[in-house]
C-alpha cells in the first residue's frame, strides 16, 4: 500500500480530521508522561545517592546510570502505559511490507548528511546561545556537557551512544510510527522530528535533536525497519560524544576533526540536494484538518508536553 492512498475501509477525510487531532494529542500526552517521569525519577534518585553516598556522584559511571536507569525503568514502561490509550484510527503501513535495503554506500552518505545538519544546527543553536548569553549576563551551558564530560570513554559508548540509539530509536520513530504514519509518512517525521527534538530539553539539542528525527524518520518510513536508523544513531552518537572529544585532545587531532566535519558537512548537504532530487518524496498526509501544523501544536496532551519541555528549556538557559 503507498503512505498516501486511503485505506481500505477508511473513513471519509472529514470525518477522520478529530481522530488525527486526538491521535497527535494522546501521543503528546504519552510523552509528557515520558518526560515528567523522567525528571522525577532522576532528581529522586541523584537525591537519594546525594544523601547516602554522595562521594558516587564523583564516577562518570554513576552519573550515566543516575541519568539512564531512571528514564528506561521509570519513564519508559510509564510512556508505554499511557501511549496504548492513543487511538490507532488510521492504521500504519506494516513495517515488513516497505521493507527496502541500504547498502554501505548509502548508509554512509546518510551518516554524511546527518552530520552536516548536525553541525548546522549546532552553529545556530550557539549563535542563539550567545545572544541569551549577552541579555543574562553568563554562559548558557549544554547539560550533555556535565553528563559526558566526567564518564569515562567505555561508559560514554555504552551509555550515551548505544543505550540512546536503541532506545530512542524505538520510542521516536516506532513507537511515533505505529500511531501516526496511517496518516501519512509526512505528518509522522515532522511529529518525530519535533517530539524528538523537545525532549533533549535544551536548546543546545533542539535544532539539530529535530532535523536528525526528522531524517531517522524517514530512513524509518524507506527501510520499514528500525535497525538502519539505530545503527546510525549509534554512529553519530560515537562520534559526537567518544571520537571527536578525544580528537580535539591535541592540536593534530584537532585538525584532524575540524577537517572532517568540514568534509562531511560538505559532502552532507551535496547528498541531500541529490537525494532530494532524485528520491521519492514522502508521501502526503491522509485525513488531516485545513492547518495541520496548528493542529498538531495545539492539541492538548502535546501542548502539555511542550510546555513541560520549555519550562525545561528556560531552566537551562537561566542556570
């Protein structure tokens, strides 16, 4: 079945428009629930760590662990939970029935592009950065930082490179895909891209956490699988978060990482424009209202969620 012909038994357009918005509102309320109970469980437990064996928090280790086991014990059977309550009224293609293949070369020009908007989007989230820094008298500090900063290289790869890109992989494009793409592979990687990227809950992450959902989703939406997505996020993540702060360790390494984000980047906005081009665009949507971006911004459980993750936000610019 193609992402933009009706389904089979479906209601009419109109008649579908309340499901699209009460989908797109319960999906957002499944995330809230994700990012609330997150934040709970980590301060209760840095809390309780803090008060019993404070000298713990000097090890990367548990600072990784304080930040993960929370969010994937916690948050992620509470967002599982509540994300069976959103209706699937528009069933979404199966995953097996879109399967197509990625060889290396394609996987490498997606890694390419995935890094230039990568850093596109950091150079404007630090130039925004800046701006805030100038009205708030001091830096706007990336939280990523802390977190990374002290772990050690293993516990880098394990817990900020590996965990994230299976796990967010799942919630973000699978979960995302299986209540939203029956109406659409459009309005499913903008919803993605956009849950995504308000859940890194600071600006820093914002711009380039949503155009790299948005990527994964599709990669999601062309392979019918997740694997692909995931073996990239890992990737990236290995580089942002091991390789390229051990490059910058000396001046050659330096050199070394400065010319390869520059080739990449490079090479990343040339395979973009060429796969823009060349590829088949994602579908249309199915079913939605007049102003499908208001109507996704506004309904009420993802209007929840984003007004939790600006409240995170401004907390981390005012720290």
């Amino acid at each position: 079945m193609e992402q933009n012909e009706p389904i089979a038994g479906a209601a009419p357009a109109a008649a579908a428009l309340p499901d699209f918005k009460r989908s797109v509102g319960r999906l957002g309320l499944a995330f809230m629930v994700y990012m609330v109970a997150c934040q709970l469980a980590q301060l209760a437990c840095i809390s309780a760590v803090q008060l019993l064996w404070p000298e713990a928090l000097n090890s990367g280790w548990t600072v990784w662990l304080l930040t993960d086991l929370p969010l994937y014990l916690v948050a992620f059977p509470l967002f599982l939970l509540t994300a069976r309550l959103a209706p699937t009224t528009a069933p979404a293609p199966r995953w097996k029935a879109r399967r197509e293949s990625m060889g290396p070369k394609q996987l490498a020009q997606l890694f390419c592009v995935i890094i230039a908007v990568t850093y596109i989007g950091n150079y404007i989230s630090l130039g925004i950065n800046a701006l805030l820094a100038l009205i708030k008298g001091a830096a706007v500090v990336n939280p990523l930082e802390s977190v990374a900063g002290g772990g050690t290289l293993l516990a880098n790869l394990i817990f900020g490179a590996l965990v994230p890109a299976v796990g967010e992989e799942y919630v973000f494009r699978g979960v995302a895909y299986k209540k939203l793409a029956g109406f659409g592979e459009t309005p499913f990687i903008l919803v993605s891209g956009l849950v995504f990227g308000l859940f890194h809950g600071n600006l820093s992450q914002l711009i380039y956490a949503f155009a790299i959902g948005c990527v994964l989703a599709w990669l999601a939406c062309r392979t019918g699988t997740l694997v692909y997505g995931m073996g990239l996020h890992f990737v990236v993540n290995c580089w942002g978060i091991g390789i390229a702060p051990l490059l910058v360790q000396s001046e050659a390494g330096s050199i070394a990482a400065v010319a390869f984000i520059l080739i990449a980047g490079v090479l990343g906005v040339v395979f973009a424009v060429r796969w823009w081009r060349t590829q088949p665009h994602p579908g249309p949507g199915v079913g939605l209202p007049a102003h499908p971006v208001r109507a996704v911004l506004l309904a009420p459980g993802m209007l929840a969620y984003e007004l939790v993750c600006l409240a995170l936000i401004v907390m981390v610019i005012l720290m």
